[in-house]
C-alpha cells in the first residue's frame, strides 16, 4: 500500500515562489517514480514534472521548464515541487502521483495519487 500525502498549497502573487512537498510511504524495494499533475478549473490533468526515485532522473514540462524543479529527498521520504516566477496560468490543483517503473508523462499509468492541493496565482 502506498499513501501520499501533500503539503498545503496557496495564494501567491505573480513572479514569486512556492514549494510542495509529497510526503511518500511506499514499503517497497521495487523501482518507482513519483510524478506531479496539475488540473486548471475545466481543463484536463497535465503533466508538470516526474522523478525517478532510484536514479534521481528528472523530467520536467515545457510550460514549466526553467521555472520548476523537481526533486526528491530519501532522508524524509519526499519529492518535492519548487515552482518560481509563477505565472496566473500555473493557477491548477496540484497532485503528486506514484508509479512502479520509470517516470512517464501519462497519468493513467500512475497507480496512486495524493489529494491534491489547491496554487492560486494572482495577476
């Protein structure tokens, strides 16, 4: 069984910053990855950011590339999100997702989700 739990998210102005965390209880020795989503009001979930967690890999979106980093601390068992310059349109629940295997971009190959977080970016 895997349980993940999200930091809480918020309210942050345009061109500032904000960190999630993902707290990861997955008592497995198999590989896996962990993933972040983000869901705007009427849109589909998009892929943001994954991570493989043995080898450290990283994958990150265009929309977000060079704003947003992914990484992963095996100490505190947590992946985190560091999102900067933020913009209105990063406006979108944020969900972190796990997966055994290799990180991919598709979230239905993702077996278990945290309950999402809610980013408001104001203009």
């Amino acid at each position: 069984q895997v349980q993940l739990v999200e930091s809480r998210g918020g309210l942050v102005q345009a061109g500032g910053s904000l960190r999630l965390s993902c707290a990861v209880s997955a008592h497995t020795s198999n590989t896996y990855s962990m993933g972040w989503f983000r869901q705007a009001p009427g849109a589909e979930r998009d892929f943001v950011a994954s991570v493989h967690w043995h080898s450290g890999r990283t994958a990150v979106a265009d929309s977000v590339k060079g704003r947003f980093t992914i990484s992963r601390d095996a100490a505190k068992n947590t992946v985190n999100l560091q999102m900067n310059s933020l913009k209105p349109e990063d406006t979108a629940v944020y969900y972190c997702a796990f997966r055994y295997g290799l990180p991919v971009q598709n979230q239905v190959a993702y077996d278990y989700w945290g309950q999402g977080t809610q980013v408001t970016v104001s203009s």
